[in-house]
C-alpha cells in the first residue's frame, strides 16, 4: 500500500480492514469486503433489536454483531478500546447505525448518550471508545451527542465475567447526573462498545429519571 493510499484510507478506506483486498466503492464507504463480511455475523436490524430488548427493558435498541463468533472481530473491539484507535471507533459507529432499524420518532428531541468512562481510565486510554462509537452514529443520523450528561463517579476494576447481580452491587451508584433539567425534554439513546449483561446501561438508564432526559433506547456494537 502507498503512503497515499493509506493517508485516503484515513478519510475514504478503500481497502478491507480484514483482508487488505482493494475496494471499490464510489458511493458507500465500507471498512471490508463483501467476502470477509460473509464470515462474521451481522444482527443489525430487526435480529439486533430483540437481543437487545433481552437485556436491556427498553422499547428500541440495536446490537452490531455477536462477539464471540469471529476473532477478527474481537481484535477489532481491541484495537478501539485499548489502544486509542478512534478512527476504527467512528468507522464502526457509522456501520452500526447504517445498518439499524428506523431511527426512533421524533428526531428533534433525540440525543446521544455514550456510556461514560471514569476520568482515570479514560486519561490512561486517550479517550472514550463509547464517545468515538456515538460520533460515528451521530455523522450518519446528523444528531448531536452530549458526552457529558452522565458522569462515572467511582473507578473499579473490569466487570467482565461477573453475574448480573455482581455487577448491580459492585456498579451501584457509579454513574450519576452531571446536568441540570433540559429546558425542553429530551429523549436519550445509550451507546456503548460491547452489552454483557445489560447492566450499565440500565444503571445509567436508571440515573436519568426525573431529570427530563427519558432513555429511551440504547446501542451497542457488539454482544458478549
């Protein structure tokens, strides 16, 4: 690859992130091809919105893919979430909500809301994978995102491999309200990297009532 094809890739990606197989679409700008995207699942849709209704007591939600079924995708979380690469992030945002169900109604009252990473962790990682997943979303559906409505008051160690209970008790209080009331109300979509248990986002669901922000669904790229 050329150093000027790889500073287009950067704005335009041409080749499959997977495979390094040129791409050529003039419309659409996509991060793989049609064959690699052939061996990971896709549960974007009408699919993703039940797993998410799973576990998360919303009305409208939306999963990307399963995370377990493919270790490239795996990678691909890892990359974001680890190693501050938040250009993959927004990517992978845009192919979330490209690929959603119709947006809920009515738009003008929506807003973005990632999950939001305690200041600690978020300075050791260089930023919020949420946030850069929201962005993504946001430039396809041209809604804005409040990155900080909420605030993670404590700071723990990683919740992965803990029961639903576990996690409640261990993330009780965690995330608060860092605003006041909005002048009109606002209904709120989650968005997170990966949906475990669906136990953050009920939290932060839970810390929004009574403040005239209303969550009413919530995203999330991939299912453990």
């Amino acid at each position: 690859m050329t150093i000027v094809n790889a500073l287009l890739d950067v704005v335009l990606p041409r080749h499959c992130l997977e495979c390094g197989f040129w791409i050529r679409n003039e419309k659409t700008p996509m991060l793989w091809c049609p064959i690699c995207r052939m061996h990971w699942p896709d549960l974007r849709g009408s699919i993703g919105r039940i797993l998410m209704q799973e576990r998360v007591a919303m009305d409208w939600g939306q999963v990307g893919f399963r995370l377990r079924e493919a270790e490239f995708l795996e990678e691909q979380v890892r990359r974001f979430k680890y190693q501050g690469d938040y250009w993959l992030a927004w990517h992978w945002g845009r192919w979330l909500a490209l690929g959603c169900e119709a947006i809920p109604q009515p738009k003008a009252r929506l807003v973005l809301v990632p999950i939001p990473l305690h200041w600690r962790r978020k300075c050791s990682r260089g930023y919020n994978q949420s946030e850069g997943l929201a962005r993504g979303i946001a430039s396809v559906w041209n809604l804005p995102v409040d990155s900080h409505l909420l605030k993670r008051t404590k700071s723990g160690a990683s919740l992965t491999g803990l029961s639903r209970s576990e996690r409640e008790k261990k993330l009780e209080k965690t995330y608060v309200l860092s605003k006041g009331k909005p002048e009109s109300p606002r209904c709120v979509i989650l968005v997170d990297d990966v949906l475990t248990t669906g136990t953050t986002i009920g939290m932060c669901a839970e810390a929004l009532k009574g403040s005239g922000y209303h969550a009413i669904g919530a995203m999330a790229l991939a299912l453990a």
